[in-house]
C-alpha cells in the first residue's frame, strides 16, 4: 500500500483509509524523527489496520522536503550543496552568483547544526568571523598593493610606508583580520566539541596557515588539500552533542577534579 504521513503517527492510505503506526514500524530509517516524516510518501504493509513495515520512499520529492527538516542528514546536504556550488566561483558572473549562493545555503546549514546543538554562538561566531577575515583581508590586500605600486611608479619600493594614512589602513586592516581569526578559532572550537570531531581544530590552523602564504602558489594548494578534508570530517559526522549537556559535563568535571 502506498500512502502519505499526514501527522505524528498517522498515514493516510491511497485507499481513502487512515492508519496509526509507530517509528519501530519504520524500516529504512534508524531512529526516525516522526515530525521530519510528515508530508512525506511511504510504503507500508496493513495488519489490524495498522500501517507496519513502513518504507520510507527515497524519490526526488521526498528529497526536497526533507531539506527543509533540521536533522543531522539534512544539515550534511545543505552544507556540502553549498560547497558544490562554490565550486564554481572561477566563473565570472554566473558562477559568482552562484558561489554566493552556496554560500547563503552553507550558512543555513550551520545556522540549524547550531539550533539543532541549542548553541547561541556556533553561527554568530562564524558569521563575525567570515565578515571580519574578508573586511580585514581586503583592506591588509589593498595596503599592500598600493604601497608597492606606488613604489615601483617612483622607483622606490619602499615609498610607501611613506603614506602614514595608507599604512595605519593597513594595520587597522590587520587588527580586524586578526578580531575575525580569533572568532572563527571560536567557531572551529565549539563545532569539534558538538560534533566530537577534534580535526576541526587542525583544520582551522591549515587554513591560517594557508592565508598566511596565500601570496604564493602553496597557500592556494595548501587551502584545497584543506577544503577537501574538511569535507570528508563533515561527511563522517555522525552525532550531535547539545551545548547544555557539554556544559553540564564539564561542570561535573571540574567538581570530580576539585574533589
């Protein structure tokens, strides 16, 4: 029998009937959340009109609507849809729409990890951090070319530290790009401890690392190698810890360790 699940525990049959079932009824879904099953097409077998061996069905439109649930699978593949499409960056115009755009849907992704963990400072640290790191990086970048080509038109590479209000840009520049390491640290921090995944830590450092020699051909290289692993840890998640919980072991940690 096919159907629909048109509420918490219900199924309404293509036969006009309703049927009551339970997530053990589920089989191809471990531990089901039933509210992210509602709207969503199954497959079932009755007995004493009761829906069991339930199927949920994995067709294209059951696929969109699960996007709009926030569980941990959704989450995964609205972050590594946004990667995708940041794929295509190299692009000019289409494929910069389309860079921003996977940019608006990996930030929807951390935005529900961080409702979905009960954390009020996962996206607010990585929002502050990306605005910050690219504030600071453009006006550290524009410092440094200036001075240089204001030196090399004058013959004299050093010319432009002469420019005191060029320079104090550039340090203020620096001073914002640093603010915003410091927030994204904070970021990559409380995403290892949600997720129990401690290469995120690493994982921060090789970017630094890689916008420190982004000048030359190793920061680029180094700043893929570190994407794509980046990636994989993502793809490896396979539970969520709430902030409260965290908290409240850590707690009991220190009392065991004051004791």
């Amino acid at each position: 029998m096919r159907g629909k699940v048109l509420k918490l525990g219900i199924i309404s049959g293509n036969d006009g009937n309703r049927y009551s079932f339970c997530k053990e009824d589920i089989t191809n879904q471990e531990n089901p959340n039933l509210e992210h099953l509602v709207g969503l097409e199954v497959d079932f077998e009755i007995k004493e009109d009761k829906a069991v061996d339930i199927y949920v069905i994995n067709d294209f439109t059951n696929s969109l609507k699960s996007l709009t649930f926030n569980n941990l699978k959704s989450i995964k593949i609205k972050y590594f849809i946004g990667v995708g499409l940041g794929i295509f960056n190299f692009i000019p115009v289409i494929g910069q729409f389309l860079s921003f755009i996977g940019l608006i849907v990996r930030a929807v992704a951390i935005y529900g990890l961080g409702k979905l963990a009960h954390s009020k400072t996962l996206f607010k640290n990585l929002l502050l951090g990306g605005i910050l790191s690219a504030i600071g990086s453009f006006m550290f970048y524009i410092t440094v070319v200036g001075m240089f080509e204001a030196g090399m038109a004058l013959g004299i590479p050093s010319v432009g530290f002469g420019f005191s209000g060029v320079y104090i840009v550039g340090l203020v520049g620096l001073a914002i790009l640093i603010v915003g390491f410091i927030f994204t640290y904070k970021y990559y921090t409380e995403l290892a401890l949600i997720t129990n995944k401690k290469e995120f830590k690493k994982i921060f450092i090789g970017y630094v690392v890689s916008a420190i020699t982004s000048v030359i051909v190793v920061g680029a290289i180094l700043y893929i190698i570190i994407a794509i692993w980046e990636l994989f840890v993502w793809k490896n998640i396979n539970e969520i810890n709430e902030v409260k919980k965290l908290e409240k072991t850590e707690e009991n940690q220190e009392l065991e360790d004051k004791s």
